[in-house]
C-alpha cells in the first residue's frame, strides 16, 4: 500500500509537578534565534485552540480548533493570513486537533462530546458517521486504496477499548487488531511505512502511573510485534500524555520521540531500523524545562525539525529544534515571543517551502496562534 498522507502530528497539552525539578540550563546547542517567525493570525477568543494545519491546495490550509467546554470548529487559513470559520460543531462537540484529506478530496477528523468521526470538504458540509467504537479512533493513515487507518485510544488498558482500525472513506470501522495489556495504550497517530505495515508508539500504563514506551508493527492483516522498549515518564505522568510519533525518514529508518525519556526524563529522540534490530538514542534532552519533545518532520533539506513543550511551568521554555539523520542536534528558535505564542506547536511545511505553524496557547488572545517561520528551505 502506498500512503499519500501518512501521519498528522498530533500533541497535547501538559500539566507536570512543580517538584524534584532540576536548575534551568538552557536549551541545547542554541546560539540565537534561526529564520524569521512571522505571525498570520491570532486566535481569537471563542475561536478555540488550533491544531495542526493541512495544505489543501497550494497556499491554501485547513484545520480544526477547539475551546474546552465550548465547542470547536473548522477553519481555513491562506498564506497571506486569512482566516475564516468555515463550520462550528453543534453544542459541545469538539474535535481531536488534526484532520486528514483523502483521495476523494474531503478531510476527516475524529470528534468528542458526541463521540464520531467525520468529514468535511472546504466549503463546509460536514457529514459524521455512526460510531460503533467507545472512542473515536484517531485517522492517520490514508491510502490511495481509499482505506483511512488509526488508532482507538482510552488511555486505560483495563477498559479494552485500545484499538488499530481501518475506517472506509463512508465511515464504516473495522477493526484490526485490539491491543493487549501487555502491548500497552497507543499513542496518537500510526504510520504506513514503505514496506506496507503500519507503526506505532504504545506504552503500558495508564492516567496514574507508567512503566515504558514502546514501538509496535503492526501487518495489514493485523499481527502486532513490539520492535522496541524504552523507559519514559516521571513518577504518576504518563508518556500517553505527549501523544509522541514516528516518522520514516528517507534513509528508510524511523524516528521518534519519547517526551520524558532518556537518562535525564527530560526527552529524547531515537532512531529504529524497520526490523527493530538497529535501535539507537541520538539525543537526550537534560532539562526538562527545555525538553519534552513531542514530534518530528523531515523536510525538503533532508533534516528533521520539531517542537519540544519545555516546562513552562517552572520557569521553562518551548523551542523549535533541528537534527540531522545522525543526530546532529541544535535548537534553532526560543518560543518566548507573546506575540507568536508558546508550544505546543505543529509544523507544516509548505509548498513554498516555509514552515506552517500553530501554537496552542499564548499570542495576542493567549488561545493561540498561525505563524510560518522561514528558514530559506527549498520547496518540497
């Protein structure tokens, strides 16, 4: 199977202890602010917190925004700015922050407050779908067979309702595989890799207490195998939290995040060969109020870049990074900017070959803002 959009990057937001914490050092390998971030469209309020950006058509993006005990909504957003509401979801539905197109042009996304999944198309005709899951499961994979795939995520094994799926482009479900306890909880949004099976990150544990991250294969016919484990977490916090994802590069390898991984429990990004024989930590982060990645994306020079949260909360800051497939890692720009807002953050990189960003929290309303940031990378 091939994929035309194999992963949404998906992150939420986090609420850690204010003890045990260790003295701020800084962010690692920074020497001054790289590129120029420039503010599109600050988020009003009553708009809600926006998630990840698609390019639709070039210059062209849509998303979804939502407002806890609120509602949510669907937006478009030009390269120039321009922000428009397109539809806002009855009562107190809200959206999961990520929607991805299929062949058939229109956009799906999972909802909450009722639970279903759904698309849309841009002029904004929603369609939803009966749910025949406990949770909506998180879309992520989608095929040029017309076949989406993701994940059903409770972030409870004991409840059972952690599946993988296969979702129709009509919204029928079906279920391929159920996860067990020992293959843990899984996190956010799976891949399709080239050699035709999906990928993923679990971990065993729940909303109180964790053990372990964990990488899985999963066939299309259904069959998991844990490739890999790594310690993650602090003490009651669970790396389920982060939602952390993998991507395959192009020197066919995946690389991931574990958010409070590594030696230091302040993250760390690791690389994996597809059989699981080759698994490598390239860096970790020493000081979670700089660390805590939680995503990556290659772009059009061949490197990786991400956002890592950074616990705000104790005198930390979020920060936009760089690395290269050999671990190479700098970090390339603070978010500490009111104007722009702070992490988390999604990047998108655009047909023009700027980054796309969204934050979820700060900026001129403090619920969040769109912004690109320019490195002079060619177009993709």
């Amino acid at each position: 199977m091939k994929a035309i959009s194999t992963r949404v990057v998906l992150s939420v937001s986090v609420a850690l202890a204010l003890t045990g914490v260790r003295a701020a050092s800084g962010p690692d390998n920074f020497s001054g602010n790289q590129g120029t971030v420039t503010l599109l469209n600050g988020f009003t309020q009553g708009w809600g917190y926006p998630g990840p950006l698609v390019e639709t058509t070039p210059g062209n993006f849509a998303g979804l925004a939502r407002l806890s005990g609120v509602s949510g909504r669907i937006f478009t957003l030009t390269s120039k700015g321009v922000l428009t509401s397109i539809y806002t979801f009855p009562g107190s539905g809200q959206p999961f922050p990520g929607a991805i197109q299929a062949v058939n042009g229109r956009l799906y996304g999972s909802l909450t407050n009722p639970n279903a999944n759904f698309s849309f198309d841009l002029k904004g005709n929603v369609q939803t779908y009966p749910q025949v899951l406990p949770d909506p499961p998180n879309m992520a994979v989608q095929t040029v067979a017309g076949r989406l795939y993701g994940t059903e995520s409770s972030f409870a094994p004991s409840t059972g309702n952690n599946r993988f799926v296969s979702v129709s482009l009509s919204g029928v479900t079906t279920v391929i595989h159920q996860f067990t306890s020992q293959e843990g909880v899984a996190y956010g949004y799976p891949i399709l890799a080239s050699d035709g099976n999906f990928y993923g990150i679990s971990g065993i544990g729940n909303q109180f207490g964790s053990t372990s991250g964990m990488v899985y294969r999963i066939t299309p016919q259904g069959s998991l195998t844990i490739l890999a484990t790594y310690p993650d977490g602090r003490p009651n916090y669970p790396p389920g939290s982060f939602f952390e994802t993998l991507l395959q590069a192009s020197n066919g390898k995946l690389y991931g995040t574990a958010s409070l991984g590594g030696s230091y429990r302040a993250g760390a990004i690791f690389e994996l060969s597809l059989d699981g024989s080759t698994y490598k930590v390239l860096h970790e982060f020493k000081d979670w109020n700089y660390g805590i990645p939680t995503f990556l994306t290659q772009a059009s020079d061949g490197n990786l870049y991400g956002a890592d949260v950074g616990h705000f909360q104790t005198g930390g800051v979020a920060s936009l990074f760089r690395m290269t497939l050999d671990g190479q890692y700098q970090t390339y720009y603070e978010m500490n900017n009111a104007n722009i807002g702070t992490c988390n953050c999604w990047l998108t990189q655009g047909s023009d070959g700027l980054f796309y960003g969204t934050t979820q929290n700060g900026g001129p309303s403090a619920t969040g803002t769109a912004w690109t940031w320019n490195l002079g990378l060619p177009a993709p």
